[in-house]
C-alpha cells in the first residue's frame, strides 16, 4: 500500500491546500476575504491549517517529490493505527484479513488531502471508546486529539458522534450508570468546545455546513452505489460483523449496535464518508471474526512488531527514493501551456474548468480563475452559473461577461470550448491535448 500510493499529484484540491499552506505560513491569516479567485463572496476560512502548513513544509523542503511522498506516509500512518487496533482484538489472519478489506473500503477516495487525518483519528476515537466501555475509564487526551483533529480536517464532528453513540450504547448495555454516564459525556462535550478554540476561532462548528448546498454537483458527495469498490468493501465489513450477530442478536451489545449504525448511516450518505464508516466498523468486525473463528489470538511478539515497522518503514524508504522519477511533475494541471499562462497580465480573470481551479492557485496565483475547488468561498448562485457555462445550458454565452473573463481555459470537450470560438469569436491562443487557452475578442 505505500509503494502503490507513491503517484503524481493529480487531486485538483492538493493543489490549493498546497497554495493555502504557503498563504498562512506568510500571513498566519485564518479568516478572511480570498485573495485569490474572482468570483468567491463568501469568508474563507482555512480551518485545516495543520496539514496544509506540512504540505507546504514538504513542497518548501523537496518541491513536489516531498509532496507526493506525504500520500506513501499517510497510507503508512493509517495502516500502522489499523494494525495496532485491530491486533488487540484479533489474530494476525484476521486483522490481515480486515485490514485489507478496510484498505478497499478507502481506495476510492485515498488521494493527497487533509482527509486522511480523519481516516486515521477514526479509527483511533473508536478504538477508545471501545475500551472505554469495556474499563468505563474516561480517556481525556480525545479532548486534544479533538482540537488536533479540527485544526486538520473539517470532518472533525466524527470524534464527538463516535462518543454520543458510545455512550448511548453504554447505557442501554447498563454497564454505566446515569452519574458515571455524565462524566464520560463531558469529553464529547468538551471535544467540540476544544473545536471551537482553534484559530479559526468559533465559527469553525459551521464550517461542516457551509458545503450542504453543493454537494448535488460533486461527484465525492453523491449516495454510493454497489458500482463503487470502496462500497461494497464496507458491505462486506458490516456482513462480517453482523452475521455472527444474527446467530444471537441478543447478546450484540448495544455500544456495537450503535456505532454500526453509526457508520452505515454515514457510508450510505456519500460517498466521501464511506472511508469513514469502514473506519468505525474494522475494529468490531475484527473482534467478531475472531470469535466466530475460533481460533486463538497469538500474542504480539517483538519479530511480529518489528517486522511490520520495519517493512512500512522500508517501504516509505523505497518511495522517498522513487518519488523525484515517478512525482516531479503534477498531472492534474494543464502543464504544457504553463508557457502562454505565465505572459499573461497580472490580475487577468480566466474562466477556468473546474479541475484546474486548484492547479491555477497553486501554479499561477497572478491569475484570477473563476471557480475553483473551494465551495465554500462561492454563493450557490455563482457555482450552479459555472455548472450552466460548463454544459453548455441556457445562458451560457453570457456567463463570461458576468463574470469578466478575458480568458478562458477549458477542457477541448466541453461544449463551451468550441462555442466559444464558433459562436461568439473568441480566438485560440494556445492548446494542448487535453486543454484550449482563449482570449475575447476585446482582447485581439
């Protein structure tokens, strides 16, 4: 898993996190107007600092390489927690077994971005709140872990859901009580007030909300399918989890139950939280299995351990040192006419696909484009007008003007590109393959 995840930059949205991380480290501005497109009227808010500013490290330290080589670290980091998590309820066979399943469950959205913090510190909470209603012993450090997390990743709220479903479940499984119930409640509660004292100030806990509107036109936020890998990896998570339980439903306890549902719940709502859901679900499944199995859980020895360190670590070596041959260059961007973007003027508002917001920010920042993968800076109205000009839909023709394009950079496919030039005079300035710079006719 970690040489298979050493690629070129691709993600759209690694790009801009990069450019975020570079902004911060020179202003340390947390809130604000963005300073980058020509269309976003909305407060931005830069509520996942801690990864974007060790991207920007990274990309400082060994350009894009360095970048590419934090994708290898962060398969390493999750599969080392899974390791450890799963280890402690299961034998070798079955934690390879559900690791890989749960490594499936992720694939489809295992890309370089701050939501591999969350794949990971799932995992983590929920272990925790395993053994916690095992040892009704209140981990305090989440309330940290909390505060880490919502500095990373705005999925943060997972940590506090994973706790109320918990603790829920405790108290149907009467292992607690009402009074023990109430001190253990107050590290949820205290995670999300955590959240709210971080740079980013209070006005995080709404960061989650500020995407609902969007989430119709991208691809990441649609309900899974069984055509998804990922989905059906879960599938076969929760099938191993609950089957055994159908034998004798009444002895499942509720904590289980809870957080089962938890994560189905969450993996049948997008597709983008399918990897969370197979977080929460791989440690149950793994204790199911290995007592429907039968067989004994070895304990973990010192050759097992150092084993799998070294060979993670051997493998984060060998990818540091592929990575200036396989990751030097980004192959999400339109990276053979980076020549004709440069002489362009400073400030020049470009009407831009949407894959190549990210890639301007980041390679062109003199630019303006006019959307970009940040739907949170755009009013609604903004974004669904880009998706009108995109597909060619009623009005279209007129979307530059709104907008103040002078340029325009599109995928040749898509129907703007060609009428553009055909319908409305636009001229060639430069084309690749896959991509066509225009200039308006006020521009010749």
């Amino acid at each position: 898993m970690t040489l298979v995840s050493l690629k070129p930059i691709s993600d759209p949205d690694t790009f801009w996190h990069l450019a975020a991380g570079d902004y911060l480290r020179a202003t340390w501005s947390f809130n604000g107007p963005d300073p980058w497109s020509a269309q976003s009227t909305q407060t931005w808010r830069l509520h996942e600092w801690l990864a974007e500013i060790l991207m920007s490290w990274a990309q400082q330290a060994g350009g894009l390489p360095a970048v590419a080589w934090l994708l290898p670290m962060g398969a390493a980091a999750i599969l080392l927690v899974l390791w450890a998590t799963l280890r402690k309820r299961a034998s070798l066979l079955v934690t390879s077994l559900v690791m890989t399943c749960t490594f499936l469950a992720m694939s489809n959205s295992f890309s370089l971005r701050p939501h591999l913090v969350t794949f990971a510190l799932t995992i983590v909470v929920t272990n925790a709140w395993l053994d916690t209603a095992k040892d009704l012993k209140p981990r305090w450090w989440l309330i940290l872990l909390s505060w880490v997390w919502a500095c990373s990743h705005g999925m943060w709220f997972v940590g506090p859901m994973i706790g109320c479903a918990a603790l829920l479940g405790m108290l149907f499984d009467r292992v607690t009580t009402f009074r023990d119930c109430w001190r253990l409640a107050s590290i949820p509660v205290a995670s999300v007030l955590a959240a709210a004292v971080t740079p980013v100030g209070p006005a995080l806990l709404m960061s989650p909300l500020e995407v609902r509107g969007f989430t119709q036109f991208i691809e990441e936020w649609r309900p899974p399918s069984l055509g998804d890998i990922g989905f059906v990896a879960f599938l076969v998570l929760v099938a191993a989890c609950l089957l055994p339980w159908l034998r004798s439903l009444h002895k499942a306890p509720w904590t289980d139950i809870l957080l089962l549902t938890l994560a189905t719940g969450l993996a049948l709502a997008y597709v983008r939280t399918v990897p969370v859901g197979a977080a929460i679900v791989a440690p149950m499944t793994a204790a199911v299995l290995q007592r429907a199995s039968g067989l004994p859980r070895e304990a973990q020895s010192r050759q097992e351990v150092s084993l799998t360190v070294g060979l993670v670590v051997l493998g984060l070596s060998v990818a540091a040192v592929l990575s200036p041959a396989r990751a030097s260059l980004p192959q999400g961007g339109a990276n053979n006419l980076n020549t004709p973007l440069d002489s362009l003027p400073s400030g020049t508002v470009l009407c831009n696909e949407y894959a190549l917001g990210g890639w301007l920010i980041w390679r062109h920042p003199q630019l303006k484009p006019a959307i970009d993968g940040r739907t949170e800076v755009y009013s609604l109205d903004t974004f669904t007008s880009y998706i009108d000009f995109q597909k060619g839909g009623r009005g279209w023709e007129s979307y530059p003007q709104r907008t103040g394009c002078t340029y325009a950079l599109l995928g040749v496919a898509l129907p703007p590109a060609q009428g553009l030039v055909k319908q409305e005079g636009w001229k060639v300035v430069a084309r690749s393959a896959d991509y066509v710079l225009l200039s308006a006719p006020t521009q010749r």
